[in-house]
C-alpha cells in the first residue's frame, strides 16, 4: 500500500469528522470550503458552456429555418429587396440534391411592398416560395392557422405572416389585407391570411411575409421561369464552407454563390464573440477554486507541522510527504468535482426541461435560456479543473521543504 495515500486518507477522515479538538474542527471547515469553492466553480463552469453553446446553436438553427445555409442568386450587387431576376437551371436542380450532405434545394423571389388594414400599415418583403420550400422550420413556429399549402397549379391569394405582424396590423387567420407595391404602375393585391408563425427573430419576423412564388413573378413582370434564387438546406452548417465548394462546381457562371455567415456577417461575428465570454468566465472560475484550495492546502500544511516534523525526523523525505498533502488535495477536488457536476448539471437538466429562466425575445432572439450539454465538454472541463489546481497547489508545497523536525518538535 502506497503510505502517501494511506496517511491522506486518514487525515481526509479526521478532517471529516466534527470532534471535541479544536484542529479537527477547523480542518473540517477548511476542507469544507475548499470542497464548496470547487463545486461552485464547476456549477459556473458547465452552465456557462451549456448556455453558450445552447444559445449559439438555437439562434443559429432559427436563421438557418429562416433562409437555408446556402443562397444562389444573381451576380449583381443589390442591397434591396427588389432582386434582379435569374432563369430557373434545371440540371443545377436535378444534380444539387445529390450531393452528399444536401438535404433540398428550393426556390424563392422577393418583392417589398406595404400591407395595409383600416387600423394601420406595415412595411413587408414578400418572399414568394412553391411547392419546393420546405416548411420544417415553420411548422415548429407555427401560432395559429396552417403554413401554406401551394402544391397543385391553382393560385391562391394567401398570405403567411409573422405573430409580431399581426399584432401591428390588428389581423388574425382568415383576414384579408391590401399589399401595395410602389412601381410603374402602381399595383395592389388583397391577400387572405392563412397562417401567423412566431420564430423569435424579431427583424427578420417583422420584415418577411411569405406567398405563392407566382404573384412576386407577376408583380415583378418575370416569367414562370424566372426566379430570384435557390436556397440549399445542408446537414450540419459546420460544413457550410466545404459544401459551397462542392455545390459551386455545378453553379452557372453568372449566378452567385452565397453562405449565410456572408448574409448576416454581424450577427455571427457577435455569435463567435460569446466564445471570449466563456473563456474569461471559464479562467475566473478556476483561478477561484485554485486560489481557495491553494489557501486551504497551506492551512492543512500548518495544522500538521508536528507530524510534517516527525515524519522528518524518522527519515520521511519532502517528496514523501509532500505526495500526502497533494493526495488531500486530489480527493478534496474530486468531491468538488462531483458536487459541482450533480449541482451544474441539474440546474441545466432543470432549465432545458422547464424553462425557468425566461428572455426577451426582443432583445436576444429566444424566449428562454437555452441549454446544450455535450459530453465532450463536461470532460474537457472537469480534466481542466482537475489538472491546472493540481499543477498550482505544487507551489504550496514547497514549504514542506523549509519546515525544520528541531523547531517544530522543539515548539511542540
């Protein structure tokens, strides 16, 4: 049996224990912080990753929903809404679904108008889609009604919009509205509303209202060939680099291929900055649980010098002693560890399950705190933890060296 971990085990069960010495008693306290200090850094630790990243995926998967990975569209540079106008590529439709990674490709065309009500008007971009859109994303969202459904060759005058929308315009399911579009001539269109979603992107909710892809082809004067553009879903946006790649090889030369990190730069940019977060709190946290097992190693240290001094002077070598207190200091961390992890990981299982927490969907996209837990990063935490307040208590130690048997003996 290794003497190191046996002597450890020992004190760890004196320190353990409440008794009528005053030594015991405060190595309790002692451990008991150290032990508290480490839970809590833990606790702050993986909440922190799993919000980031929780928060980081879902608004991510809602802008994905809103407008797909991947966009091919003119060439043309056009900060508007009215976009100039492509031909529909029938061998680019047939051979992008079969790329590897592809889910769907499905076309789309914009007009900007105004939807007005007797009560009020609202600013829109129509966003005209067919029997290709996939409505996934909106079925999740949906509020009330039903998403559109323009599968056979009839045109029907309907109007999907947002629950923000709504609200503005004063409509509901089934109401009829006015669409005007300023142009030569001017033009209006009375739409019924089908369907409110509500996504939680507050602009872009407020900005899109989706129809049949035939009323913007004939507002804009296209023909049923003309479009302007084609969205591609993809399994993991990850991937949305290498896919571009792939999917460019077979893009006309006058059509432009865009990812959506290229169509909304700041919001991913802002997205990735959330990561510089983690790391000044995830460096914050261990410098706690560092500092205060540093502190409470060094008490440990000093309660025992009697026996620091004994052992010395039957022969006990600094390594060997030292490995003692460093033994302390291992188990009193892997209880923090796993009081942190039961704490941290309940907390998170609690949220991601009830919600508790709430947000302003205004201000950050979400309704509720979102969480993702990954294994990888409970054990990349926990051996970060474990290893750099190990590596750190190595300085305490250190004046296990200095302490001299004669004195302490002597003190004694």
């Amino acid at each position: 049996m290794n003497i190191g971990i046996f002597i450890a085990g020992r004190l760890m069960r004196r320190a353990s224990v409440q008794s009528k010495g005053k030594a015991s008693g405060f190595s309790k306290l002692i451990v008991n912080l150290a032990v508290s200090a480490v839970a809590v850094s833990i606790m702050v630790m993986i909440l922190a990753v799993a919000i980031v990243k929780g928060y980081q995926k879902e608004v991510k998967d809602k802008i994905v929903g809103f407008h797909a990975p991947l966009q091919i569209s003119h060439l043309a540079v056009n900060n508007s809404f009215e976009s100039y106008p492509i031909s529909r590529d029938s061998s680019l439709e047939i051979e992008v679904p079969n790329i590897e990674g592809v889910t769907h490709i499905q076309r789309y065309g914009t007009k900007a108008g105004i939807i007005k009500t007797e009560e009020a008007f609202e600013g829109i971009v129509l966003k005209g889609v067919d029997e290709s859109y996939r409505w996934d994303f909106f079925k999740r969202n949906l509020v009330n009604g039903n998403v559109p459904d323009w599968n056979n060759n009839q045109l029907k005058s309907e109007l999907f919009i947002s629950l923000e929308t709504s609200k503005k315009l004063q409509v509901k399911v089934g109401s009829e509205v006015l669409v005007y579009f300023i142009q030569d001539p001017p033009r209006v269109r009375k739409l019924k509303i089908c369907g409110i979603f509500d996504t939680g992107l507050g602009d872009l909710d407020q900005l899109y209202a989706f129809t049949d892809l035939r009323h913007v082809q004939k507002l804009n004067g296209w023909n049923s060939n003309q479009i302007s553009g084609y969205e591609i879903g993809i399994h993991n946006l990850a991937d949305a680099e290498f896919m571009r790649e792939n999917v460019a090889v077979l893009t006309p030369y006058n059509m432009g291929l865009s990812t959506i990190t290229e169509l909304y730069p700041s919001l991913f940019e802002w997205l990735a900055l959330l990561d510089m977060n983690v790391v000044i709190i995830l460096s914050l946290m261990v410098a706690v649980a560092s500092i205060n097992m540093i502190t409470a190693l060094l008490i440990l240290i000093l309660e025992r010098l009697q026996m620091i001094g004994l052992m010395k002077a039957l022969g006990g070598t600094n390594r060997q002693i030292s490995t003692i207190f460093l033994w302390m200091a291992a188990r009193i961390i892997g209880i923090g560890l796993f009081w942190g992890n039961l704490l941290g990981l309940g907390l998170a299982l609690a949220q991601k399950t009830i919600g508790f927490v709430r947000l302003d969907p205004n201000a950050y996209y979400l309704n509720k705190v979102p969480i993702a837990i990954y294994p990888s990063d409970l054990l990349w935490i926990n051996l970060l933890a474990f290893v750099i307040c190990l590596l750190l208590l190595l300085l305490p130690v250190r004046v296990i060296a200095k302490i001299s048997p004669a004195k302490t003996i002597k003190f004694n």
